[in-house]
C-alpha cells in the first residue's frame, strides 16, 4: 500500500495555479465578456465535481495570482505548474494524478465549448495543457 503525504499549503497553491490557470489560458484564446462568465461557471462545475485530495486543494486556500500581461506571460506560469503539480501527486498521493489531470482537462474543455463550442485555437490550447500535464511543458 502506497502511504500518501499531506499536501503542503505551497502544494496546494501549485495545484490551484495549474488548474485555475489552464482555464484562464482557454479563456484568453477567445476573449469577451460573456465568454469569460459562461466559462468561468462551466469550468467551475467540473472543478466542483472532483473530490478528495485535489477537490480540498481546489477548493481551499488562497486563489493563485496570475499574470496578466499576455497570452504568453501566463503560459510561462501555469504549463510548468501544470507539470510540477503531477510531480507533486505522484510523489505525495500517486493515486489523484489521474483525477487532477481529468478535472484540469475537463474544466478547460467545459470553458472552451461553453460559449460558442471549441474554436481551433483553443483546442490547440488544451493540447499544450495536455502536454504539460503528461510531463512535456
């Protein structure tokens, strides 16, 4: 039997920042307004439909300061985040790398095709999430 760790509070940050941030790269693909609310709530629900360790670093502590200059600035944050928060599931609780990697994917896929469906440009951001969650920011 694998003995899981606590998660630190650094951990949990570094969780939030992955995921939260990974909506917030999809929702800057396609900017607006209405875009961003109906996002916001469909990424929301699928953060709301986890549970365990990754729903209690989801949903406590502080929200994670992202940049917000560019598109860029905020990748150069999140996609090693993304990475180094499967690093840190894998070594502390092996058994919830697959459950933060589906609700990180499924809140970015919720906020995409919530307003309008998926455009190509987003999908092409779910992939570079996707990658950084298999390891290869």
């Amino acid at each position: 039997m694998i003995m899981e760790q606590r998660l630190t509070a650094d951990d949990r940050l570094t969780l939030k920042t992955g995921a939260f941030g990974a909506v917030a790269l999809v929702s800057n693909v396609e900017p607006g307004v209405l875009a961003l609310i109906r996002e916001s709530f469909a990424a929301s629900a699928a953060m709301a439909d986890t549970s365990g360790v990754v729903k209690a670093a989801l949903t406590s502590g502080p929200l994670p300061e992202l940049p917000r200059e560019s598109e860029l600035e905020i990748e150069s944050v999140v996609l090693p985040a993304l990475a180094r928060a499967v690093a840190i599931l894998r070594e502390k609780s092996p058994r919830d790398v697959r459950t933060y990697r589906d609700v990180v994917l499924a809140a970015a896929d919720r906020a995409a095709g919530a307003h309008r469906g998926i455009t190509p440009r987003e999908a092409a951001m779910i992939e570079r999430i996707r990658g950084a969650l298999a390891g290869s920011a």
